[in-house]
C-alpha cells in the first residue's frame, strides 16, 4: 500500500487550518486505499495555530504535528517535515488552499502513470495578485535563471509530490540557508509540470511582505550561483580599463596645455562612481561571506518544542548530522 505523506508549513493560520483540514478530508476519502500522513509544521506561531494543530492530531490519527520553539521560516519547516514523515510519496504544500489538495489524486495518477520522479506545480497565470508583485517576481525568475546554471520554472510552487528517493536527496543537503525552490531543481529527478490557475487564500492574510520576498530573492540568487561575485571582477577590471584611458587622454591634455576645467569633473564623476562601485562589490562579497559564516557556525536547520509524538514541551534538538 502506498503511503503519502503531506508536509504543512503553518505560520499563525489558526483561520485556514480548519477549511484546509475539511478539503483535505474530502481528498483522502476519495483516494481510498491509500495510507495518509498529514504532518502539520508549527513555524512558532503567536496565535492559536498550535492548539488547534493539538484538537485535530488528537481527533485524527493521521495528522500529526511539530511546533518549533520560535520561527525559523518557512525553508525550515519544509525540512523539518521531510526529516520526519515515513511516507513513500512526499507532498509539500500551503495550508492556504493556494495549492488546491485535489491537485493530489491527479498527481498520484500521474506518478504511477508516468516514469517521473516527481510531480510539481505552476501557477498558468496570477490573477489576484498586486501587479507590482507579479512584474518583481516575473523579474526574479529571469534574473536567476540567466545567472544560475539550475533553471527554475517561473511560476513554480513548492508544491508537488515526490517518491522517497528524491525525497532523501534533498535532505542531504544540509545547508543552514535554505532556497527550496531551487534545491528541487538541483538535485535533479525527472519532474512532471502540472499547471493550475492562480487560486487565492482561504483564509487569513499572507506572510509574504514585499520585504520579505526581496529578502527571499536574495537568499534564491546567493544560495544558487556565485555570478554576482564575476560581476564584481568584470566591473572592476572595466574601471580598470577606463581609468588608464582616462590617464592617457589627461596626460596629452596637460602635455598640450590645454587644462580644462571639464576634465576636473569628468575625474570628479569617475571617483564618485569607481567609490560606488566598490561599496556595492563589497557588498556583494559580504553577502556570501555572511552566508558562510552562518554554514561554518553549524547551528541546527531548527529547534523542536513540541510535536504530537512527544510529551508537551520537550525540546528536541535536530542538528544537520542527525536530519541529513
């Protein structure tokens, strides 16, 4: 018998836990014959998300549940889920209904019908959705699939379902700073596309700020290629380049007697920008190493407080040797 397990990430959705848990209900039901696991992920919400994860994992032996002790993000819970459910097909998806729980069936058909690995979704359109949002995150995927060598599909949602082999690949790896996304595409598998119109939540109200999508981004482009890093080499080698032109022309100008006052301030303009542009290279540089220094610190993936398989308020602590 198959089992597939589903991994929740859930951040103060005390609203659409509820709806979510009754259409999920209704999927299972129909997929009769096939063993279900539903693993909700606590992100240290501050509402009443974690007692009603308790009321619904008491009432349903197929749900269960782990509460970290404070927020790790969304990355975390994703491999929190994957280092603890048994299943032999893996789904991670919204709590929100933006990922639609009868996509399941289809993607289960698929995955017994077709040679593939794994089943993932897209979104065919963002009806609903600020434009700004939409022309910024259109932007990112051209962004990174230009600078990365691992294509990501614009579009892509982090929900889809995946055989335990693929499964146990994206958990070993084990970095701190996670881009899920990403990882998916990086360790390969064959991968079925299944397209969706763009659905809007159930309930509550999203945790996706337009800071933190930037925040997201960045972590999306440092986490998967290290071209800003050449881009800091080219510029510099250019300035480089521009400087001894400029050197040149100004020696001939002072050689000829001609000092002008517009070639004080031409050099003005090129200090301003070489500065500029140095401040942003070492940024760059910092970014990365700022990663590395949070990888070479070792701290665990997250910290778990409470789950439904453990006495209320145990602390367990998952380091990345232990999940891996």
């Amino acid at each position: 018998m198959d089992k597939i397990s589903i991994i929740i990430p859930c951040l103060n959705e005390q609203e659409a836990i509820p709806v979510y848990y009754r259409a999920m209900v209704k999927v299972m039901d129909q997929m009769r014959g096939i063993a279900f696991e539903l693993l909700f992920v606590d992100d240290g919400s501050n509402d009443g998300t974690l007692e009603i994860l308790r009321n619904i994992s008491t009432m349903d032996r197929r749900c269960r549940y782990l509460s970290f002790s404070r927020n790790f993000g969304k990355e975390a819970a994703i491999y929190a889920g994957l280092s603890n459910v048994s299943g032999n097909l893996i789904v991670v998806m919204d709590v929100d209904l933006q990922d639609p729980p009868e996509l399941i069936l289809q993607m289960y058909q698929i995955m017994h019908r077709e040679d593939v690995d794994c089943v993932a979704a897209r979104r065919s359109d963002r009806k609903g959705e600020p434009g700004i949002r939409s022309l910024l995150s259109r932007g990112f995927y051209r962004c990174i699939n230009k600078i990365a060598h691992t294509q990501i599909v614009s579009g892509a949602r982090d929900f889809r379902m995946m055989n335990r082999q693929m499964a146990d690949a994206v958990l070993s790896l084990s970095e701190y700073n996670r881009f899920s996304k990403g990882i998916f595409q990086w360790v390969g598998f064959r991968t079925k596309w299944l397209e969706y119109p763009n659905a809007e939540r159930c309930a509550g109200e999203t945790k996706w700020s337009l800071r933190k999508l930037t925040g997201y981004a960045v972590e999306g482009i440092v986490g998967m290629t290290t071209e800003p890093l050449r881009w800091s080499l080219k510029a510099g080698m250019l300035l480089c380049a521009a400087g001894t032109v400029m050197a040149v022309v100004s020696g001939i100008d002072f050689m000829t007697g001609n000092n002008r006052m517009m070639g004080l301030l031409l050099i003005l303009c090129v200090i301003l920008l070489v500065g500029g542009l140095q401040l942003i290279s070492m940024g760059i540089i910092g970014e990365y190493l700022s990663k590395t220094y949070l990888e070479v610190k070792n701290r665990p993936v997250f910290i778990i407080k409470e789950s439904s398989d453990s006495v209320c308020g145990k602390v367990c602590r998952h380091s990345k040797e232990k999940t891996a």
